[in-house]
C-alpha cells in the first residue's frame, strides 16, 4: 500500500477542522457530533479531542447495501438527549457519491435541531454530487477516485486501524 495521507498531515488537518468548529460554535449551548459508523470513529475521536467547547457524541450506524448490490440506506442508532435545538455536526469518513450522506441529513432534519452542517474528512469530487461539492462546511482533504483504507475507512472490514491513509493495491501489503 502506498501512504496518500500521513499520520502528521492528519493530526495537522484534524487540529484545523476542530479549531474552525469550536470558533463557529463558540455560542452554541449545545453542540452534538454525529459520527457516521465504523468508518469515521478514528476522526470522530480525533476531531472531538480538538474541539474547546462542551459537546455531546451520538452515533450513527448506516447501511446502504443489501447482499453485494447498493439498496436504500438503513439508518440505526439515535443520540442521546436528542437533537431538537441542537447545533449538529455531521463527522462523516468519506464522501463518494453522498448517497448515504443524503439519507442521514434527511432523517436527522426530522429530529429538528438548529443547525447541521457536515464535517468530512475526505472526499471524492469527481464522483461525489455537486451538493457535496459545496455543501460540506468542514471539508478535509480531496482525493481522487482511488480506493483508500486506513484511519477508518477499509476494505472487508479491515486496515481501519492504520494511522494513517493509504491507497489500496489489492493485496494489503
């Protein structure tokens, strides 16, 4: 595997993101990060530990395939205290096409909260809808169409546990 983003490049870019939040929430009296599982639990906690504010954490787990085929996205798991009047943060790994974001941002519009907004840390803009070309507040890094694993993100539900990004060759080495 070929490292496309640094553990140093990450951390750098994790400390922005959480600097930016805490100044635009600096007057929120509730601020609720959604992390969108498994794959942004690594920059959930991250991003959460660079934030200098109080803050709840809910979680968020979304399926949107059924067998090996893409079906409608499944959405399980709530927040507790919930979101109506909440200031919320979406903290998603990785935007592709937003089809699953767009499932999560309708439901958690349901719950009525003040604000939501969307903190990604990558995103695939030559694949990705040209709302999320422009509708992510916090955006990380752009990357291109290859497949990545790390910090999070896998492939058969392994490689999350690397510090880092890297770009997958197929064999893991």
């Amino acid at each position: 595997m070929k490292v496309l983003l640094d553990e140093a490049t990450i951390a750098a870019r994790v400390r922005e993101l959480g600097a930016a939040i805490t100044a635009d929430y600096r007057e929120s009296g509730d601020l609720v990060l959604v992390g969108i599982m498994r794959g942004a639990v690594c920059f959930l906690a991250d991003l959460m530990r660079a934030i200098d504010l109080p803050l709840r954490v809910g979680m968020l787990d979304v399926r949107s395939y059924q067998g090996t085929g893409p079906g409608q996205p499944s959405i399980q798991g709530d927040v507790p205290g919930g979101l109506a009047g909440a200031d919320v943060v979406v903290v998603e790994d990785i935007i592709d096409r937003g089809v699953t974001l767009d499932a999560v941002m309708t439901a958690l519009r349901w719950e009525r909260p003040a604000s939501v907004e969307v903190c990604a840390l990558l995103r695939k803009p030559g694949k990705c809808s040209p709302r999320w070309l422009t509708g992510v507040k916090y955006d990380g890094f752009d990357i291109g169409e290859e497949f990545v694993v790390g910090y999070g993100l896998d492939y058969d539900q392994r490689w999350r546990n690397l510090p880092y990004v890297a770009l997958w060759d197929g064999d893991g080495e």
